[in-house]
C-alpha cells in the first residue's frame, strides 16, 4: 500500500504541476460560464484535469499512512 501511494502522490503532484502550467497558455474562463461550456474551453479542461491529479495526489498521501500489509 505504501508503494503503491507513494507512486499516486508523486503521479499527482507531477501531473498537477504541469496541468497548471498548460492551463496558463491559455487566457482564463469566462465568469458566468456553467460547467458544460468551460468544459468546452481549453483552460477548463486543463484545469479539471489539474483538480483531478490533485485528487490523485491527496488519496496517494492517505494511502502512505495506511501500514505496511494488514
């Protein structure tokens, strides 16, 4: 379990970080937007994609403290 979520956090933060550095090419979402049409926008994808690897990320370091076996 340790393994394994220590290879999702790293995964996350890595795919966190450069999903936000992708999603800052583009110009930000328009406000008043509902979530369809910012899907729709390339930073939208970007950003859900970072908010994703984020998830990624926090169920890795939830799985580091779980212990070895059961």
């Amino acid at each position: 379990m340790r393994r394994f979520g220590g290879l999702a956090l790293l995964l996350g933060l890595i795919g966190y970080f450069y999903c936000s550095s992708e999603k800052g090419k583009y110009g930000a979402v328009p406000d008043g937007m509902s979530i369809g049409q910012t899907l729709q926008h390339p930073a939208g994808k970007w950003e859900l994609r970072a908010y994703g690897c984020a998830v990624l990320a926090a169920f890795g370091g939830l799985m580091l403290m779980f212990p070895q076996g059961r």
